[in-house]
C-alpha cells in the first residue's frame, strides 16, 4: 500500500485571474511551503459533497518566508471553476506536497522548456537554481498557443540569463513551439514540463545529442497517492514516483 500522505488545511491569501481563464492562487500553508521541492505538486480537494477526489495542481512558487505557496491553474472544468470563485480567507484542504521533484545539479548551462500549463512548474525551478548557482546559465524557452495564454515571462525572466517565448500564431515572440529554440544547443541539462508530444520531442533531441534530460509528466490523476494506478506510464506511477522522470527511462512510443 502506499504511505498515505497527511492532510494540510491552508488559508487563500490571493486567487487571481492573471489571463482569461487563467488563475494564480497563492496559499498559506508552511507544512507545504517548507516541504516543497520544484516539481512537487498538492492534491486540492474542493469539498462540496459531489467532486471526491483532489485536483492535482503543480506548485508554481514557494515563499518559505511567508509559509506560503502559489499555483497557476486554469479553468477547465466544474471542479476549477469552483476553485476559482475562492476568495481570501477560504480554507483550503489538501494533500501535499506530493511526488518527487527535479534532481538539480551543478550544471553550469541549463536549459528549460515549457509549454502551456507546463509552465508554471517550472518558475520555481528557474527560481531555486538561480539562487543555488548565481553563476550558472538558465535559458528558459516557452510555448503557448497564443497571446491570451502567455504567462510568467517577467517572472521567468527575473531568473534567467534569456527568456524566449514561442507562440504557434506568432502573436506574441517567435511564431512556432518551445522545442524550436533547442536547435543547436547543447546544454548541460534540459529540465521540461508541457504537453506529452512536446516532452517527446525534448526527449528525442536529448537523446540525439547526450544530454542529460528530465521531465515533468502531466497525465490525468485521481487520487494523487498512487493508490489508483490511473496515471501509469512505462509501468511507473506518475503522481508517486514522479512527476519528474529521466526522460532516458520513459518508453515514449509504449
């Protein structure tokens, strides 16, 4: 059975629409601040009698100084529409954190690559290399669909040495996808969170040139704990022994 993991009550500070559809709530909880690590998620239980399970949302941000954290989540469904009606003071009931995190080196080039809501796991990570290695050089490339899903950029870009941003009608940066920007660089490592075609396409090129690869799942979950065994790829539990993985180790074509 798997180690059942401890419920955490937090209070909403901030739930902020940032971009249509499109929030960033920010939570008091110091037992999920201090425990965070980039990469980690929270199971977010909505408690109205009708959705049992928790929404796994990957933390975005932790401010341990505060004992507080952030997501950014978008509304797709009843659950995160509930969610996003909340306002401050709102106590939060949760799982988390959950799962295990990006293994982050002394990599002197880094490179991440995000797409869509595959980005906000990532600011967090740019975050906590850059204040681990101040030397090291962190280029972040970012894929949305359009103008009106572009966000973080000046977050991202607080971070980075380089912050480029694709968008697939070119509204906004370079027209094309996150994954264009790997052609020819050879980085010590690509960290990268987004759509799974995209993950592949980053673990392909990885691959191709021997660099080192990690990668942030984002498959549909229920219970968050891996109890359930809906979010397994390549015989792995994507909430438990993710959501990061060495894409070496992920059978993509499985």
């Amino acid at each position: 059975m798997p180690e059942m993991k401890s419920l955490v009550y937090g209070e909403v500070l901030s739930n902020t629409e940032i971009k249509p559809g499109i929030f960033d709530i920010k939570v008091y909880a110091p037992e999920v601040s201090a425990g965070y690590a980039p990469g980690m998620f929270v199971g977010v239980y909505i408690d109205d009698n009708r959705h049992i399970l928790p929404r796994p949302f990957g933390i975005c941000e932790s401010f341990p100084e505060e004992g507080a954290f952030g997501v950014v989540y978008a509304v797709v469904g009843e659950g995160t529409e509930l969610i996003s009606k909340w306002g401050r003071g709102k106590t939060a009931r949760m799982l988390g954190p959950l799962g295990n995190g990006f293994s982050i080196g002394d990599e002197s080039n880094v490179l991440i690559v995000g797409g869509g809501l595959g980005v906000p796991p990532l600011l967090g990570l740019a975050g906590r290399i850059r204040g681990n290695s101040p030397d090291t050089r962190v280029t972040a490339s970012l894929g949305f669909k359009n103008i009106d899903k572009v966000i973080l950029f000046d977050e991202f870009a607080a971070h980075c040495n380089e912050t480029v941003v694709a968008t697939e009608d070119g509204g906004f940066g370079a027209k094309g996808f996150a994954t264009d920007y790997m052609e020819g660089r050879v980085p010590d490592v690509i960290y990268a969170c987004g759509p799974y075609g995209m993950l592949k396409a980053v673990a392909d090129y990885a691959g191709k040139h021997g660099i080192l690869c990690q990668v942030s799942m984002e498959e549909r979950m229920a219970c968050g704990i891996g109890a359930c065994l809906c979010c397994v790829v390549s015989g792995k539990r994507v909430c438990r022994d993710g959501p990061v993985f060495d894409s070496s180790r992920v059978d993509w074509d499985g």
